[in-house]
C-alpha cells in the first residue's frame, strides 16, 4: 500500500494563529471563566485557509465555540472544530464539551487560579479515491501514472469515531497596584489516545498535545493595552513555539478600539494581525508571511485566517445601533 497522506495534517493536529480567538481549543480552563470584563455568555467563530500559493485546493479550518458562567464559579460551554484537507477528502471533526471551575473565590483577588475538562468526539473520514497508489504506476515506466487503474487496495473502513478528553489549568496574578499582570496556562489533549489508523489491522494511536502558555495582561494607561505571550505546543516530535504580542488602543469618546498584534512562529512563519472592537465584540483579521524553507514555492504567502467574539449581556440586546 502506497497511501500519500500530508504528514503533519494527520498525524498531528491543526493550529490556529489567533490563539485568543479559540480560547477552549488551547485550554478547557478558560470555559466560562472570563477575567478580563462582565459579561453572561460569548459566541467564537474562526476561519483559517492556508497553502493556497501552491496552487491546491486550499487546507481549510473552521472553529465554532460558545461558552457562559455557571454558579458563580463555574463556566460551561465547548467548541466544534472542522479541518478539511485540501484536494486529499481527509476531513477531521472534533466536537469536545468543556467545563471549567474557578478554584479561588473572589474573582477579584491577587490570585485567579481555574482548572477544566473536555470530554467528547473525534471523527476522521477520507476517500480512497482521492489518492495515489503504488499500481496506478507503470513498472516499466515510474514517471507515468494513470489514475483510471484500480488500486487493488480494500479499506475495512474509510470513517472512525473515537472519544476524545483533555484537562488544563490557569493561573493569573491579578495585584490591583500592577499594571502587568502575568499568568500561565498548562493543558493536554487526547488524553484517551484514540485509535485512528483505517485499516483496523493495526493500532495507530493519536499522541498527546501539550500546551503551555506564559504572559501578562499590561494595562500601559487608560487607552493603550498590551498582552505579550509565549505559548509552546508539543504533539510526539512536532513542536511549535509562537512568540508576541497583541494590543488595543481604545478611541477617545467611543466605544471602539483599535487591535493589532506581531506574533512569530518559529522557523515557519511572522504573523501580522489587524482588528476591531466594538464594545465588547470583537472582528480580528490575520495573514501569516512564510519564512520556512517552503518559501521558495510561495514566495512568502501563507495563511490568512478571520475570527468573531461576540459577547452578551442577559437582559440586554447583543447588537444596540443608534439612528439620527
């Protein structure tokens, strides 16, 4: 069997570059839990398209999540995850409840400390027919291919659905006479190792992803906001480690604010992000300029990605135009 499956799209997980735009996908311990203003319930939208330069069907990622206090302490909530694979018919479905448990009681102390969980489903599904194999090949001849040759290949299955979990935990020092505020994240994720070879001869288990996460909330003044961050995700031998910064400048006598942010991955790409708030809703727009050594076929062109938060108030209407 020759099975040409991307490496990297398969045996690890996808990323996102906006990390404050899929909080529960990084870390179930921010479920619910909302640190930096009042607010009942949010709604997250993400949408992530990247290798379009190569001149495919373009890897594309879609994330949903929705999440809202509970019982003062308590925040429940979760997220649905899509990825499709380009031109290969791989698809990845991740739909992962979360809940999470403010372990200190005053909100508004020097220590903010949060645990949670995620318990849910991992659904993988792909087409045969969308890929190459060793006969479609002539013997004779390696470089001619014909893809109207039959395979030979028989698949037990070409779908699986496996249950899925992982934990996390959050910390912040929240001293009232500091203007940088720094916390820490830890997380790890498909902590049952679920089974995802299709051939079910065989077991091909899904490692662990480790996240860790350091940074500070920096209010330099009234108007200005600045939260650099570090954040390092290990899953087997792939590591990815995200370096930067975002911040807000929040308009005189309006309600908008201004968001931009310069994050580097390493060895893989620089990541400009430009955006809106209103209120407390936010509309953030990213693109990231490729500096791996795949910049020689896309001349610098990486992915763009666009993400919604938007924040609700029981009582109130989320959306409050005013006409003249």
């Amino acid at each position: 069997l020759l099975l040409l499956l991307p490496l990297g799209m398969y045996a690890q997980d996808f990323h996102l570059s906006q990390i404050d735009a899929a909080p529960h996908y990084f870390n179930p311990a921010h479920t619910g839990i909302y640190l930096d203003e009042k607010a009942d319930y949010r709604i997250y939208a993400d949408y992530l398209s990247q290798w379009r330069a190569f001149g495919i069907k373009p890897y594309s990622t879609f994330y949903a999540g929705y999440d809202m206090p509970f019982k003062e302490q308590f925040g429940i909530g979760g997220y649905l995850i899509s990825n499709r694979n380009g031109n290969n018919g791989l698809n990845t479905i991740q739909l992962m409840p979360s809940g999470a448990y403010r372990i200190t009681k005053d909100e508004n102390g020097e220590h903010l400390l949060s645990a949670g969980v995620q318990m849910g489903l991992l659904y993988k599904s792909f087409d045969p027919e969308h890929y190459t194999y060793e006969t479609q090949f002539d013997p004779d001849y390696p470089t001619v291919f014909d893809p109207s040759v039959a395979s030979g290949e028989t698949f037990v299955k070409s779908s699986l659905l496996k249950f899925d979990a992982g934990m996390g935990a959050f910390y912040k020092y929240n001293r009232s006479d500091w203007k940088a505020k720094p916390w820490f994240g830890y997380s790890v994720f498909h902590l049952t190792r679920p089974n995802k070879s299709f051939t079910g001869f065989e077991k091909d288990k899904l490692p662990m992803r480790w996240v860790y996460q350091l940074g500070a909330d920096w209010e330099v003044n009234e108007t200005v906001k600045v939260k650099p961050m570090i954040q390092y995700m290990v899953m087997a031998k792939a590591h990815e480690l995200n370096i930067g910064a975002t911040g807000s400048y929040l308009l005189k006598d309006t309600k908008y604010t201004l968001l931009g942010g310069l994050n580097y991955r390493t060895k893989d790409a620089f990541i400009i992000q430009l955006g809106m708030k209103y209120d407390k809703h936010i509309v953030m727009f990213s693109y990231d300029i490729n500096t791996s050594s795949l910049n020689d076929y896309t001349n610098g062109r990486g992915a763009f990605e666009i993400s919604i938060r938007l924040t609700g108030i029981k009582g109130r209407p989320m959306f409050n135009p005013r006409f003249k």
